[in-house]
C-alpha cells in the first residue's frame, strides 16, 4: 500500500492507551458509588463473580475487596485491557481471587453454570455498530450470561444513569446534554425498549423475576488535588467532547471558559463546587 494509505490508517495503539486512560479516569471519579452498588449486590464467601466486559479490572478488585472469600473472573474483548488489569492485581494479596481471560461477551468461552453472580457494568450499550456498539439487541448476550449461571445466580446490569457536573450552570449543562453527541449511541430513530434504562424489560425477558432498580451516587465536591480535576474534566470531555458542531457558538464558548484551568471562572475552582454522577443497577432483589 502507499505511503499515504498508511498515514491515514487510525493509530489504534495509541486509541486503545487513551481509552484506558480515560476508564481509569472514569472509574477513579465513581468509585464510591460503585462500591456502594457492589455492597448491595449480595455477595457472599465463596461467590463466583463474572465481570463482563471488565474493562481496567477496577470493579473485579472492588468485588473481591468486598467479599474476603469471593473469586472473581474478569472478561474483556480487549487484550490489551485484560493485560492491564492483570498487572493491577498481580503481587497483591488478591491475586489468588482474581484472574482476567480474554474473551467475547456475546459467545462465552465458559462452563454452564458456573458463576453465582454476572457483573456487567456500560457493557450493553445497544444500537449499530457505526455508534460504536457492539450488540444491537441485548438477548444473544445476556443469554450466554444466564447460561454461565448456576440456578439462583443474579445477574446485576450497570449503566451511568445521570451527572450534574456544571453547579450553577444548569442551563448550559442543559444545553450540552440535549445533544445527539452526549447522548451515543441514542437517536431519534432508536427504539425505546433498547435504551440502556430500561434493562429491567431486558431480564424479565429472559426469566428473571423480583426484578429491582437501583441508583447509586457518586458525589464529589472542592476542593480538588490536580489529579481529581483531571479525572473531572476527561469525563466532561467524554460526555460533552463531541458537541461543539450541535449547540450555539455562545453554549459552547461559555463551557470552553469554565472548563480551562487558566480561566478565572475555572468550574472546579468556583466556591461551593459540589457535582455526582449515578450509576443504576438492574437486577433481582432475590437469588
Ligand atoms: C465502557 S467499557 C466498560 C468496562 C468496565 N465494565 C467498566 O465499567 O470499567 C466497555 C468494555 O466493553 C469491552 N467490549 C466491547 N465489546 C466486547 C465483547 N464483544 N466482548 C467482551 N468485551 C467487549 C471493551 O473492550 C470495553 O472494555
């Protein structure tokens, strides 16, 4: 191929470093309610836990930190992920709890009944994959994870429900959230029923019952360490990045201003600075 072929080829290495740069981001900023959801999941000793997909490997560490007696297997599609969070537990007193394979959600590499629990935390985004999905229907997937259940076992489904990340900007945070960009991979088009909230159709679907949702929140307020303003605004600019061409020149001029550090009306730096994101949790209340 030509020299210029090349140069328009993605670089996916380095795509793939940032995109677990921004999960360990992400996952850094809700940790509390994550842990706070892991907590009501009812774990027990000896519980076997699939995370699928698990990403870094932070929520395979907090499931095991959680239970002193539970083993925990990580999936994920990406290898270079999994190699990451190999190296997150490896030398750690959980190492002989946890392990992470390479594998896909949508045809599992693992025994029928197997598993007390499945985790599977923003795994089911659905639509097409040009919106970056990687199932258009949740069955064929959450099939596999009730065949990797033992009889009894729960299945706990996770999505980022909502944030409030503009304190004192509520018109602008609303005008940023309108948008099609902050909404992947929502459309006009999309049905109802494959919106990621509304997951609880999804496992009655497929034979759960005692069917309960759940929200858990992440806060955080000022002041900041300049590690957790990172955090902060890659996850303003996961959700809102993309928007610019979608709102008016004002809306966006005026997020510009409050997301530089430089400027004097740095959101993170504004007194009385109190922002959340909330996780929701589909699953049953028994098992
Ligand atoms: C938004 S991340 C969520 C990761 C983790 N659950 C968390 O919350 O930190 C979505 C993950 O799905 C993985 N993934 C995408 N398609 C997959 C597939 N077919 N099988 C397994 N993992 C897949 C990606 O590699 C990515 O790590």
């Amino acid at each position: 191929m030509s020299e210029n072929t090349n140069q328009e080829q993605p670089d996916f290495a380095a795509m793939e470093e940032i995109y677990m740069a921004l999960l360990e981001k992400i996952n850094a900023i809700t940790e509390s309610g994550m842990r706070a959801a892991i907590a009501g999941l009812g774990l027990f000793p000896g519980a076997r836990v699939l995370d699928a997909p698990c990403g870094i490997g932070n929520h395979a560490v907090w499931m095991a930190e959680a239970q002193a007696d539970d083993r925990v297997l990580g999936l994920d599609i990406d290898s270079k992920q999994i190699a990451y969070a190999r190296n997150l537990v490896a030398g750690t007193p959980l190492a002989d709890r946890i392990s992470f394979v390479h594998g896909d959600v949508t045809q599992l590499d693992l025994p029928d009944n197997s598993f007390d629990f499945v985790w599977c935390c923003d795994g089911l985004w659905l639509g097409p994959p040009e919106r970056g999905c990687f199932v258009e229907e949740p069955y064929g997937v959450l099939s596999e994870f009730r065949r990797v259940l033992k009889p009894g076992g729960k299945i706990a489904i996770l999505f980022w429900s909502m944030h409030r990340l503009l304190p004192g900007y509520p018109l602008l945070e609303a005008a940023l959230n309108a948008p099609l960009g902050t909404n992947i991979p929502w459309t006009w088009e999309s049905e109802p029923e494959t919106h990621a909230l509304r997951a609880l159709a999804w496992l009655e679907q497929i034979g759960c019952s005692h069917l309960k949702s759940q929200s858990f929140c992440s806060d955080f307020q000022g002041p900041f360490s300049q590690k957790q303003e990172m955090n902060l605004l890659a996850a303003m600019n996961m959700i809102w990045g993309r928007v610019q061409d979608e709102v008016t020149p004002e809306v966006w001029q005026q997020y510009e201003t409050l997301i530089n550090p430089d400027s004097d009306i740095f959101i993170l730096r504004q007194r009385g600075y109190a922002g959340y994101v909330v996780y929701t949790m589909y699953t049953e209340s028994v098992g």
